[in-house]
C-alpha cells in the first residue's frame, strides 16, 4: 500500500485486538426501526474504490486502515466519484432526511451524501450505516491532528457534483494499478505538465492558483498562477505505470489539518485564502 507523509501507516493491519481506551462507541437507529448502542471492533468500506486506500483508515477486505482503531476513518460519499472521510471523534451526527444523510462534524463541516462504512461490533453483528436514520458517536479515541509545514494551506473547490470547498495542507495523485492495488509508491504531491511540447514537474499545494479541467477526450488541462507571474496552461500528464506495472485509473486526494480527507476525480481548483 501507500505510505503518505503522517497519515498513511505502510500496510493494511490484520485483525488486532483492542484495549477498551481504543473503543468506539456507536448510538444507532436504523430504517428498520432497530435502535441500539454498540462497541465497535473493526471498520470497512465495502464496494467502494476506497479500499484501494487502506493507509487512508478504510479497507474492503481487511479490518482497519492503521495499527488501531483509532486510525480508522467514518467513510460518506458525496457523489459517484467524490468520497470523504473523517476521525470518528469528529463526527457529531447522521441523520437520513429526504432519502439523503446528512454528515454533520464537530468542526462545523456539514455534507449531504450517503455513509459507505460498515462497521463490526464486539458481538460480531455488521451494520451498514448507509441503513440508518440516525448515528450519534458516544465515545471515541482522538489522535493527534496533522501538522501542516509553516501552516501552509490551500482552498479546495470542486466543481461539477459536488459545489464545496475544504482548507488542505496537501494534495495527493494516487494512481491504481491495473490488478486492483494502489501503486506502491506511486501517491505523490508532484505532478508533469506539458507545455509547448515541453514537459515540466511541479508540486500541487505551491501555487497561488492551480486548477485541472476535463477537456474532450480523455485531455486535462492544467492552469497554473503563482507570484507576480502570469497564468501558464498545458496539459496534465497522467503517468501509465509506476516502475514496469500500468496504471488502470487513478484518484486524488486532499488532507486536511484536522484528518479529515477528501477523495475525488474530476475538475478542481486550489487557491491562495
């Protein structure tokens, strides 16, 4: 799997066992009418592309995304190709309304989309939250917020589904390969731009302005402002392998300060607050 700066733990952990300071504490009330409080052992992802990113605390065939529970992350997605994941002590409440759930965090954040966790209780039922009316966290463990370098951030628009915007201290390509597994190695914060036939690397979170756009085909265009400069447009490069292994798809991914992580594909800007 992929090794990210603080976030990403190389490796997708086996089952471990848990202390009960590491316990996550969940109050359910599902569309069948169940209501119940239950311990939680292990978190996944099901049927989502998030299971490619097992270092992000989510996981399709395994328990967690980390060394303990408290690595794992509460999974939502926004749209078909939008994900977002958050610390379970950052979730306040989910609550389904209008055949929508809505995500709202103790950092203020609120989001209409569908949760696409499911998570196992010390009793070995499976609930798949997606089925709730409603989920309040009673107890979990924090972890320690990551630190961006000299406070560097920058605003994350998105554009077509999903109109919202989220304050990142990094931005990540992550490339997949095409037997299924994320590329070992292959997240990075850099990027090729071709430019008159020029190709030329940069990094995503250096610029005062940087957005990508789908053109026709299967072309994006990157624009890029920084300083006093003037604006300079080309076409991204998308790698087609890492080492000797090919690329199938590929996804990007913008942390937060807080933990809190963004998943996408599609056309984005980053800017200057």
């Amino acid at each position: 799997m992929i090794r990210i700066a603080a976030l990403a733990i190389a490796a997708i952990s086996v089952f471990v066992e848990y202390s009960p300071a590491q316990e996550l504490l969940l109050k359910l009330k599902t569309k069948l009418g169940v209501e119940t409080e239950v311990e939680v052992t292990s978190v996944t992802a099901p049927d989502t592309p998030l299971f490619w990113f097992g270092s992000m605390g989510v996981s399709r065939k395994f328990t967690t995304g980390g060394n303990t529970l408290k690595d794992t992350n509460f999974a939502f997605r926004l749209d078909k190709q939008t994900y977002f994941l958050a610390p379970w002590p950052l979730i306040q409440s989910l609550d389904s309304q209008d055949k929508w759930q809505h995500l709202t965090l103790t950092n203020g954040i609120r989001l209409k989309g569908e949760a696409v966790t499911q998570v196992v209780t010390t009793d070995t039922k499976k609930y798949q939250l997606q089925s709730l009316n409603q989920m309040r966290v009673v107890r979990a463990e924090k972890r320690e917020p990551v630190k961006s370098k000299a406070g560097v951030t920058r605003t994350l628009r998105l554009h077509g589904l999903v109109q919202e915007k989220f304050e990142v201290s990094s931005v990540y390509f992550y490339p997949k390969y095409l037997n299924g597994d994320v590329a070992l190695g292959g997240a990075t914060q850099s990027f090729k731009v071709s430019i008159a036939g020029e190709e030329l690397q940069g990094n995503f979170i250096d610029f005062d302005k940087l957005s990508l756009t789908q053109m026709k085909g299967k072309e994006w265009q990157l624009r890029l402002q920084t300083g006093g400069a003037g604006e300079k447009t080309g076409t991204f490069v998308i790698p087609t392998r890492v080492g000797e292994t090919f690329i199938a798809d590929w996804f990007m991914a913008g942390m937060m300060p807080d933990n809190c992580i963004i998943v996408f594909k599609g056309d984005f800007e980053l800017s200057k607050r």
